[in-house]
C-alpha cells in the first residue's frame, strides 16, 4: 500500500484506511490482489497495492506489475478506427463486408458503428466455440475464429434494435484497422497511442503463455479451494486481448478527460450512446459504458479474463477517476469502484436504496424468458 501524500481537507481523514479495508481479503503474502488508484482532479488521492503478482516468488504487486485488462482493450480498439476514419481509411457507417468479404451476407447490413455499439445483432463467437464444445482454455487460432465466424450468417436481431455485448463486433474491428493500417495492432497502438501518452507497457499480448517483463500470474480458484494459475487457449485481439499497469491506466484515464491523443469530439463519440432502442438511449457507446451512480454519469469500461478482472471509471460531474487492476477472477471491479466512490463523496458503501424498491422488486419477482 502507498499513501504518500497528505488528503485534501475536504475528504475524509480515514479514507486510506477505508479503501484498504475493500481490498483487505486480498492483501496478503499468500494471495494474488489488485493494484488501485483514485484521482480528483487530476491529483491522486489514493495508491494502493494488495496481494501478490508471483505467489511462487513472493512478487508483490506494484505500479509496474502489468496485468491483463481484458475488454477494457475494446476503448483502444475504437479510438484507433476513429483516428483511422479521420484520415480516411474508413468510415465507421461502411458495411463490415466492404472490409471483410468473406463474411457471410448478413440479414441486413451490418457497420462498423453497429459492432463498435455492441449493437450488430452478430453471434458471439466465444460463446459458439463453448456451445460447441471448444472451450476457452482449449488451444485455438485467430483462423480458427475467423472460420467460426465465417459460417454464421445468422443474427440474434436486426442491427441496431437491440444490444447484446459481442466480442465477434470487436474482433472485426482489430482486423480491419490492421488490414486498413497495413500495421500490426500493436504498431497501430504504439504509433497513435501509446507512445504519445508514454503508456510503455501496454501493448497487445495474444497468447496468456507469452512472456512479458513483470507479467503478474492470473489466479482462479480450484477445486481445493486454494489458489490455481488460470489461463486461456484462446488468442485474444482488440477484443480484450491487452495488458497494462497501474500506471499506464492511470495516464489513459488522464487522457480521457484532457485528451492529447484523439479529439474530444472522437471521445464524446465514443461515451454518447451507440443506438437508442425502444426510445431508450443505449448505456453503450462506441467502446465505453456510460450510466449513473448516485445521480453521476460513470464513464468507463471493465474486463474480465482467465484469472483476471479489471474496471477503469471515471465520475466526471465529481471529477473522480478509478482504476483498479485485479489478477483474480474472484474480484468485482465494477462494485468496487463504486463503493471507493462511496467512501470519496462521504457516503455509507452500499448501493443506494430507492424509497420502495423492496416492494416493487417483490411485485416484479418471477421466471422470465
């Protein structure tokens, strides 16, 4: 844990402790954990470290520990076909099989603003390798995918009625930004991204058994309770497949408040909503999630994957950041998040109660389809 610097005087005196206290059952020797920070501002108010990167090794976790951030990769993902379609390469209205024609043809045309939106109504090809019994953790190939995707021209809904969150929209999407590029992801990434921002160990790491300097182990538990390494077969894209580290997250996060790269017409595009469906604007953008807490607008994105979870939010209206990067699937960073934010504004953790929810979720219990 590192709490340097004195607090402002208008937030609570106990409020290091308080947020060492969410991440207690996690920060000890013989547990993995997170790294967490929380801005005001611009002015950190919060470090924190928690558990173990290398159990082996009795690696604990710091700044630099680079650990996988999952779909938090789709907002990379995004920026860089934005950057792209400013120059022209692109357009986020064409038809994805423009791009891509050995797709099949679609019920109805499909762009790349509905597969950015989570929006296009395309099956998951995750899902279909699990339903067919390829399970993640099984060896697999990009090909492979692209075979699986390939075969389906069915869709769950005609694009833009409906929102379903689908990793096939974003494994389009990497692939046609290196086809428009005629770079690799990550030469796209450090070119545009994060070289500028000087996020020097983030990058797109495709297989979990690559080898990167100070890569944290993933943690699941096993069947014996104890803590077991977790690790997937499948290679992974702009879809979730990068890693990054506090810091680096952190400078992102900066970013996206005070953007050096990409427009802030480009960002605003991505937190504004991505379709509105039944006169409801989607909580989904162009590769960012915005909804509410307490009366605030969250902007953010989390990430889930073999052994690990990962949130990074910002609460703009309170000028509030979090980050929190997790190296264990038994962790919720969304919840957490918002119990941190709890604890910054002086609130009681704990979901705010509505007069009468209680009794309005009872008249709604049932079994739905």
């Amino acid at each position: 844990m590192s709490h340097d610097s004195p607090l402002p005087p208008d937030l609570p005196r106990d409020l290091n402790a308080r947020i060492d206290g969410l991440f207690a059952r996690w920060a000890h020797p013989d547990s993995p954990g997170a790294a967490v920070s929380v801005t005001r501002h611009g002015r950190e108010i919060h470090r924190g470290f928690y558990g173990m990167a290398d159990l082996a090794h009795a690696v604990p976790i710091d700044a630099r520990t680079v650990i996988r951030i999952g779909s938090q990769t789709k907002q990379f993902t995004v920026l860089l076909a934005l950057m792209l379609e400013a120059e022209g390469k692109l357009s986020m209205e064409d038809d994805v099989r423009r791009h891509l024609p050995w797709l099949p043809a679609y019920p109805q045309t499909v762009t790349l603003r509905h597969l950015a939106a989570n929006v296009g109504g395309l099956r998951d090809f995750l899902e279909i390798m699990m339903l067919g019994g390829l399970p993640l953790g099984a060896p697999s190939t990009r090909a492979g995918a692209r075979r699986i995707i390939g075969r389906h021209g069915g869709v769950n809904f005609r694009p833009g009625t409906d929102l379903i969150y689908c990793n096939t929209g974003f494994f389009l999407l990497s692939e046609i930004i290196e086809q428009v590029s005629g770079q690799s992801f990550n030469q796209l990434l450090e070119e545009r991204i994060t070289g500028p921002l000087g996020m020097r160990d983030t990058r797109l790491m495709r297989w979990d058994s690559e080898i990167l300097p100070r890569l944290a182990d993933h943690h699941g538990r096993g069947p014996d309770g104890g803590w077991h390494k977790a690790q997937w077969g499948v290679v992974l894209g702009g879809e979730g497949g990068m890693v990054s580290t506090l810091e680096d997250m952190t400078a992102w996060l900066a970013n996206l408040d005070a953007p050096k790269v990409g427009t802030p017409e480009m960002l605003a595009r991505m937190s504004a909503p991505g379709a509105v469906i039944d006169g409801i604007p989607s909580p989904y953008g162009l590769g960012l999630v915005t909804c509410r807490y307490r009366g605030l607008a969250s902007i953010g994105h989390g990430g889930g994957v073999a052994g690990g979870r990962s949130e990074s939010v910002r609460f703009p209206e309170a000028g509030i950041g979090i980050v929190i990067l997790g190296n264990t699937d038994d962790m919720g960073p969304f919840s957490l998040a918002r119990r941190i934010l709890d604890l910054v504004l002086g609130h009681e953790p704990g979901p705010p109660r509505a007069k009468g929810a209680a009794d309005r979720l009872a008249r709604a219990a049932g079994l739905y389809r």
